[in-house]
C-alpha cells in the first residue's frame, strides 16, 4: 500500500496509528458502521497494492481487535 492509500484510508475514517509494509493500523468507532469503514479501508488497500502490482491477485484480510491481543477480536458481519 502506498502513502497516498494510507492517507486516503486515514480521510474515509480510519484514525491512523502505524502503517507498517502491507498493513495499516488504525483506531476507529465501534459503531453501526465499523463493517462498512473496515471494508472501505480493505478496499482502498487493495486498489493501493494492485497500482503497485498490476494483475496480481491482491486480497485483503482485515482484522479487527479493541487491542493488540489476538484474544480481542471482534467478530464483523460482512458488509459486501
């Protein structure tokens, strides 16, 4: 993901905290619209990636945790 994709995940409402080679972690609202931010900034993670290299098949595997624990993670309904 490049630095414009981070910046750009950062605006749609993800509070950014550490962009580290092909993540990014950021901090946002356990609200109503946690799945639709999560999948926005899934989606703007792969378009990064897919500029960076085209015709590969590039997914996303977001996690969501309320800390660095693994034992903290939140079960999401999709909201593809």
């Amino acid at each position: 993901m490049s630095t414009r994709e981070a910046i750009r995940a950062v605006k749609s409402g993800c509070g950014g905290r550490s962009l580290i080679h092909d993540e990014i972690i950021c901090e946002v609202s356990e609200d109503e619209n946690l799945p639709a931010r999560v999948a926005e900034i899934e989606r703007l993670m792969i378009e990064g990636m897919q500029k960076v290299v085209p015709g590969a098949n590039v997914r996303g595997e977001p996690e969501v945790r309320r800390s660095f624990s693994k034992a903290d993670n939140v079960l999401l309904t999709p909201s593809k």
